[in-house]
C-alpha cells in the first residue's frame, strides 16, 4: 500500500523570522493609521474651532460638518488601518520583501518559501537542493534585523504631528475649560449657543433671524451693542449676502454711557424692499449672521359692505349696501360693518375720527372660520362718521396706511309740497272755494297733509285734506278750502298754504314741509266782478293785436306773386339768397309795391337800379312766406294763452260762487272753445300749409294751389276769431248791462231808504 508522500516544510527559522516580520508589519500600520487619525482630528477640531469662531454657523451646517467629520474619520480609519489589516499578507510577499532589502538572500528564500508555498510534495523537488536553499536563508538570518525593513519617517511624522495637534488641544481644553466646553457643546451637541465674546450683539424684531416686510416698504433694523461687555464696538455693519458681498455701515444712534445707558444702539434703513434679503450684522468680534428678510402682500381690505338695519318708521327692510367711497346712510341706521382683506389677519384696530376728545381704538379679531373676514358694529347713526380701520396680519405686518370709512349721515329731509292754486286769483269771496292740486314727496313717507291758515296775521289754524294711504313716499293732492265757515269780511287777508308731515320719530318731532303761502285778499263779489272786467278788457285788447298780425300775416301771402313760368328755383340757393335778404337793412316798401327809382338830381349819378334777378325774386317770396309763418307760429302760442286766461276766470267765477249759467256758456262755448280749436287745430294745419308752399314754390301751378289753400286757412282762421272778438264786445255789452242793472237797483234801494227816512223824520215832528 502506497501513501501520499511528505511536503516540503520551510525551517523553523524561516517560519519564526517571517511571523515576526508579519507582526511588525501590523504593528506599522497601526501606528502610522493611529497618527495620522491623531493628526486629523487635531486639525479638525482647530479648523472648527477657528471656522465656529468666526463664523458661528447655523445649527444646520454644523450638523452637516459633524456629519461629513465623523464620516472621513471611518473613510480614513478604514483606508489606513482597518483595509491594511485585513489584507493577506503571504510568505511570499514577507520573503520577497526581505529579498528586496536584503540582496545577500540571493533569492534563496524566495525560492525555500515559493516551494514550500506551492505544495509540491518531497519526491517531486530534489531534496538535496532544498536543503541547500534553507541553509543558505538560515545563514543569511543569522545578523538578520528586522528593523531595517521599514522606513519610520512617516509614521514618526505623523505621530509627531498628532502628538502636537492631540497635545494642542488638551491644553486648550485645560486653559480655557469654558471655550472647550463651549466647542463641544456647538460643534459635537449642536447647541445654538453663542460664543462668549469681548462685544455682544443684539437684534430687535427679528424672531428666530426672520422678518417679514410689506413688499416695497421699508425696514429699520435695531442693533443693540450691550455696555456690560469689555468692548463697544465703534463700526457696525450689515453685509449682504450675493449682491457681490456689499457691506453698508449703520448709524451710531447718540453716545450711550456705560453706568447710565444699557445698551448703544445703531440703525440701518432698508429701502423699499421688493425681493427677500439675506444678511449679518457685524460689530467688532460679534456677528449675527443669517439674518433674513421676507417680502409678503401689505395687508388691505379688497371688499367691504355696510349691513344697514334702518330706523322703524322708515319701513324699510334691511339692506347690504357696498362700500365704494363715501356711503350715505340715513340717521338713526344701526351698521355692521362686514370687510375681507387680502391675507389672514391677526386683529384690525378701528378708530373714530372725531374733533371731540379721541376715543380709544376698538380691536377686532377675525373670524374662526375665515381668518381674512372680520366685522364690527356701528351704534345708530347720529352725524357724520369716519373711522380708520388698521390691519394687523398673521406675518406680524401692519397696513402701511389706515383704510377710511366715511360715512355720511344722511337727514330725513322735510316733505317737499309742489301745490298750486286751480281757478282762484289774488282775491276771493267769503262764500269761495279754494281748489289746490299738486304734489307732496317725502324720502322715506308721509304721514298727513293738511291746509294752514291764517286771518289777518291771527294764530295759524288747520283744515285736514287727507291722510296717504300706507306709508306712501309720493301722493297727488287734490283738495279745496271753503272760506264760507270762516265768515270772513270784505277787506280782510287770508293766508293760505298746504303743508305734509312725515313719520321721522328721532328727533323733537317730524319734519314739516308747506307749499308756497298765497295771501288773498277777501272782497265783495261786485268788486270780484269788476277785476273780472277789467282782466277781460286787457285780454280783448290783446285779442284785437293778435289779430291785426294774423291780418297782416294774411295781407303778405295775397301780396305774393307765384313763381313766373318757366323760372328756374333751386329752394337750396333761394334759402341762401333769404339769408342775405335777412342781413341786409330793410329798404322801400314790401313787395308788390314797389316805388320808381327817384331821379337824381342835376350832376350827380343817376342811382342804381334794384337787383331783380330771379335768385332775388325767390328769396324774397321765400322769405314773405317764412315770415307769414313764424307769425301763425306766435299767433298760434298767445291764443292758446289768452284761452286759458279766460278759462282761468271762468273758473274764477264758479269757485268764488259768482257765477251763471249764462255766463259760464258765454265764457266757455263762446270764448275759450273755440280759441281752443284756433290754437290746436287752425293755426298748425296752416303752417302745414305754408311748408307745403315752400315745396312747391318751383313749380307755378302748384305753388298757386298752396298759395290759396295758405291764403283759404289764414281766412278761415280770422272769421273764427273775429266771431270770437264779437262775444267778447258782447260779453263786456253784457257785463255794462248786468252793472247798469246793479246801478239801478242801488239807486232804488237808496230813494226807498231815502223815503222812508223823510217819512220817519216827518212822524216824529207830527208827534212833536
């Protein structure tokens, strides 16, 4: 039976030399890792310290240098120890090494350890020739120092650096425990805690290192230097962050005293900020950094109205009215006022402007449900109110500039009465009746109307006419007066007028409103009559004038010549020529009646003679013809006037109960109806006429048949109102006869007084 033959196995020499250089080698390496690790965390913790003192960044950057220090610290113990160590380190590498260092081997320990390492069995190598090797490696090893084979310069440097740097910092941390402990607590912790300096700095307004500002207002920024500090600085600055690092040097703010003032402070304005700021403040060895400044919406109000709940008399059911400027509201309205702003508030400060002693500002907090929603009460409306509402949002931002609310008391006005007397003169009868129609308006309704009267500057008394119905804001009035209770004597006055009442309950009592006051002076019904008279007299006169000018009128269209045959009129260049006819002074008689030139007289130039031209002719027969009618036009207007004159005294008559039958016929069917007709029937057909004349003034057929249809109507027109001026001289005929009748019956009533005085005279002398 055949067994495995031996392997090959270095010498015991050999194996205790390469263990021993294996485990200077770990030896090495730790110590070079460990020195090198010493001397980054010296330079570490001096590279923090300087960057924290300095700097004294935010806790989020710190934690990210804690973060990326402990992670280099593993990456590095990892590079230089713990990778090294676990790396195989083989006979063959340990004995190349040595071979390398030690040229005297002659590679007779590589070879004993490459055979011995690749595991040839004993049959397979010669044996004698192996021996050799090994004996050759022993003698070699002999003065063998192991020392040799390692350069101790790096590791000695970086032990000597760690010794330094790791020395350095234990006495700091054994000099100055505080600072150490102040390190440790910033850089390891991540305490927000600050440096202890010779100067400290304080900001106001800025919470957590943030304010807000309305976007384009401006910012102060308060820096306090504390006076209980070894130093104040002289110069402190803000310095921007971006912006190419700008720096601006804020302003000393007077010369605080240590002992008496606790802190020096210094301001530095920010101008119209659009854009959000980051900066520090630096003063001395002190420095706030990260500062920031957030630009946000200025809170303002973007809708506001006016919940109205109006006084009870006014009937009114409640109302929203929005709020667009100034805002009428009646007196006594009560007012909730309901505003949203732009951004959720925090309070809003209403405060009422007044020329009284200042009231205090009332803070109103928003609604629970809409943060931007806010609401307040306004007691009833006395006067006149405005009121500033200052906005205070949840960034802590005031409105740059108060929103006004004016609000304009608006008073119950008085009734306004527009009444005028119906068919009553400047004078009455005691058995008148005063008819009134007209108009009575209130704002918010009225309550009555009644008549106010007065005798003879006596006490002022009533005489109801009617109440509106509801509560009627607009009411016709419609009543009469009837003087004959009064009992009231020729040659007394009556002063009349119509007055309205409204509900208003808020004051000392409603307001009134009265119509004009007519005073009327009492007389006799002949005295009435004779007025009467002589009232128609002066319309009869006018009526004889109005129709001298409708003849007049007439006479021009029978003066006029129609277009002669076969002349060319053009009515655009007669109307041209008429405009220069009007301009031109009016010389010689009319036409149709025209006078020979006069003849000059011996050595002077004979005159010219009259422009004839056919352009002339028709202007002037287009001008008699406007003439004609601009006079219908005026005539037209003033009998329609003196109807109504006489209409007004036939009304006249009846309310002052001084009429008759006969005479009411006479003045109505007689005078006023058929002026009437005149003035709304006659006169306009015949300007109808007279424009259809105008037409047709360039054709002399048709020119003729609308001249005497003109001429046919002008006719018809004056036969009306002459037959109206014959009633008229009958009506004044039968007024003569109805006086000379009064005349008599006095007359017969004074001889029967005088007959019956003489016959009591003559009895008492009998009984004598």
């Amino acid at each position: 039976m055949t067994g495995n033959p031996p392997r090959v196995e270095i010498s015991p020499v050999i194996r205790a030399t390469l263990d021993a250089l294996r485990r200077k080698l770990r030896v090495y390496v730790w110590f070079r890792g460990l020195g090198v690790l010493g001397a980054c965390v010296g330079g570490a913790f001096w590279i923090s310290l300087a960057a924290d003192w300095f700097f004294e960044p935010d806790r989020a950057v710190r934690a990210v240098a804690l973060l990326a220090a402990a992670v280099a610290a593993v990456f590095a113990f990892w590079s230089l120890i713990g990778r090294r160590l676990a790396a195989r380190i083989s006979d063959s590498n340990l004995a190349m090494v040595l071979e390398r260092r030690f040229p005297h081997f002659g590679d007779s320990l590589l070879t004993a350890v490459d055979l011995a390492e690749s595991g040839k069995a004993a049959d397979e190598c010669d044996p004698q020739l192996l021996a050799v090797c090994c004996r050759q490696a022993e003698q070699s090893m002999v003065a063998l120092r192991l020392a040799e084979v390692f350069d101790y310069r790096p590791m000695r440097r970086s032990l000597a650096a760690a010794a330094v740097l790791l020395l350095s910092l234990a006495v700091f941390a054994a000099a100055y425990p505080a600072l150490a402990a102040v390190w440790a607590r910033r850089a390891i912790l991540l305490s927000d805690e600050l440096w202890p300096r010779n100067c400290a700095l304080e900001v106001e307004g800025f919470p957590g290192g943030v304010a807000k500002v309305a976007r384009g207002a401006d910012l102060e920024l308060v820096v306090k230097a504390r006076l209980d500090m070894p130093l104040t600085p002289d110069l402190v600055e803000v310095r921007y962050r971006g912006a190419g690092g700008l720096r601006k040097t804020m302003t000393r703010v007077g010369n605080a005293q240590p002992g008496q003032d606790e802190y020096q402070e210094y301001t530095y304005t920010f101008r119209g900020v659009l854009a959000p700021i980051v900066f520090d403040v630096v003063g001395g060895d002190a420095a706030i950094r990260g500062l920031h400044i957030d630009v946000v919406d200025n809170p303002t109000i973007v809708e506001m109205s006016l919940d109205c709940e109006f006084p009870k008399y006014m009937d009114r059911a409640p109302r929203s009215l929005p709020v667009a400027g100034p805002t009428q509201v009646p007196v006594g309205t009560a007012i909730v006022v309901q505003a949203r702003s732009n951004k959720s508030l925090e309070w809003a400060s209403v405060e009422t402007v007044s020329d009284d002693a200042p009231k205090p500002a009332m803070r109103v907090r928003p609604s629970a449900e809409d943060p931007r929603r806010f609401a307040f009460s306004i007691p009833p409306l006395a006067r006149d109110a405005a009121l500033l509402l200052t906005l205070f949002d949840s960034d802590g931002i005031k409105s740059r500039e108060p929103v006004r609310l004016v609000l304009s008391a608006l008073e119950d006005r008085r009734p306004e009465v527009s009444v005028q007397l119906r068919g009553i003169g400047s004078a009455v009868t005691p058995q008148a009746t005063i008819p009134v129609s007209g108009r009575a308006e209130d704002d918010y309704g009225l309550a009555r109307i009644w008549f106010e009267y007065t005798v003879d500057e006596g006490d002022a008394k009533a005489q109801p006419i009617g109440a509106p119905p509801g509560n009627a804001t607009q009411h016709n009035v419609a009543g009469a007066f009837d003087v004959r209770p009064l009992a009231l004597k020729p040659g007394q006055k009556l002063a009349l007028c119509v007055k309205a009442e409204d509900r208003f309950n808020l004051g000392p009592g409603p307001n009134v409103g009265a119509s004009d006051r007519w005073l009327l002076e009492v007389v006799t019904p002949e005295q009435l009559r004779t007025m009467l008279q002589s009232r128609e007299l002066v319309l009869r006169q006018r009526f004889e004038s109005l129709i001298k000018d409708v003849e007049d009128a007439r006479d021009s269209l029978a003066r006029l010549d129609p277009a002669p045959a076969g002349a060319a009129w053009d009515r655009r260049s007669s109307s041209a020529a008429a405009a220069t006819v009007f301009a031109e002074p009016a010389v010689g008689p009319p036409a149709g009646q025209r006078a020979r030139a006069p003849l000059a007289e011996p050595g002077e130039a004979p005159h010219a003679a009259p422009d004839q031209s056919p352009e002339r002719l028709a202007a002037q027969r287009l001008l008699q013809v406007q003439w004609a009618q601009q006079n219908g036009r005026k005539s037209a207007y003033e009998t329609s006037g003196i109807a109504d004159a006489f209409a007004q005294i036939r009304e006249e008559l009846i309310n002052n109960r001084i009429d008759t039958e006969e005479l009411k016929l006479r003045l109505e069917d007689g005078i006023s109806k058929p002026l009437r007709r005149v003035a709304d029937e006659m006169f306009p057909e015949w300007d109808r006429r007279l424009d259809r004349l105008q037409l047709a003034m360039a054709e002399p057929q048709a020119s003729k048949e609308a001249l005497a249809l003109a001429r046919q109507q002008a006719d018809a027109i004056l036969a009306v109102m002459r037959q109206v001026l014959g009633r008229m001289i009958e009506l004044e005929d039968f007024n003569e006869a109805v006086e000379m009748l009064k005349s008599i019956l006095q007359s017969e009533r004074a001889l029967q007084d005088e007959i019956k005085r003489r016959r009591r005279d003559k009895l008492r002398e009998l009984m004598e």
